[in-house]
C-alpha cells in the first residue's frame, strides 16, 4: 500500500478497491462509437447460430448490452465484484449467480433474460475448459480498436 492507502496500481487489489471506492470516471453510458462503426466486422448471427463474444475486463460496459440486443451470446470477465453489481444494477437487470467449482473464489453472474453472463474472477484464471470458445473478442477499453479474433 502506498501512502494514501492504495494497493500497488495495476494489481488487483487496486482495481477492487477503485470500484469499491466509486472510482470509475472512465465507464461511459453510450455504446462505444468503434464498436457501432465496425460491427460489420462481427462474426455473422442467423436463426440458428448466436456467436460468442467475449468481453474480457468488462467493468460494466454498456457495449455488452448492445452486443447481446444484436443477436450475440456475450460473455464477459471482470475482477471487480463492485462493477459487475454496478453493471446489473445500471441496467436493470435480474440475475443469478453460481461458483465457479474450478476456480477458487470465483463466481458466475448470468443475466435472467438475455444472453449475457460476467465471470467474476481474474481472466487469467480460465481455461477454455472452463469458458469455452469464442467467434469474436473485443474490449471496453477506450481508444481501442473492435477486431474480430478467433480464439483456437
């Protein structure tokens, strides 16, 4: 900890304590305007195929919301249990939450009534076994750029 009481910034006890403090001046309320501009690039959705997007430290992005509204099975990653209950909370949304049995510690929010769940542990952790496969990533960080990916 340093003088002001703050965790070593970048370990996640910093980003547990920025959340739990209220800290998070970088979440924003609209969709993020890259994520609308190049979602042509997004693996394509019909009646018998939802793809899999995977949103890794989500924090309580809308952009997951907007994913799943258009046709996605959106799965994020975020270690801050604070900004998952914000996420949920923003939106309105009810929710159920499990253990995740591989991973000490972790849990699984799923949303009732859309396509969405958020791990809440640090991403590292999972495996493919644990999380599955994925058509497409992509990031709430700002100023990045939305890339297709396919995780093999």
């Amino acid at each position: 900890m340093d003088q002001e009481g703050m965790p070593p910034v970048g370990s996640p006890h910093y980003w547990t304590k920025r959340w739990a403090d209220g800290c998070d001046k970088w979440t924003t309320k609209a969709v993020h305007p890259m994520l609308v501009k190049h979602s042509h690039h997004l693996p394509r959705k019909d009646a018998d195929c939802r793809p899999r997007i995977l949103v890794p430290l989500c924090g309580r992005t809308v952009d997951m919301v907007w994913l799943s509204a258009q046709g996605y099975d959106v799965v994020g990653i975020e270690l801050a249990p604070q900004a998952i209950l914000n996420f949920f909370s923003d939106h309105k949304m009810e929710y159920t939450v499990e253990e995740v049995p591989q991973i000490p510690e972790a849990k699984l929010y799923k949303a009732s009534l859309q396509s969405l769940r958020i791990y809440q542990c640090n991403f590292l952790d999972l495996t493919r076994d644990i999380i599955g496969v994925f058509d497409g990533v992509t990031t709430e960080a700002r100023g990045s750029q939305y890339l297709r990916l396919t995780i093999q």
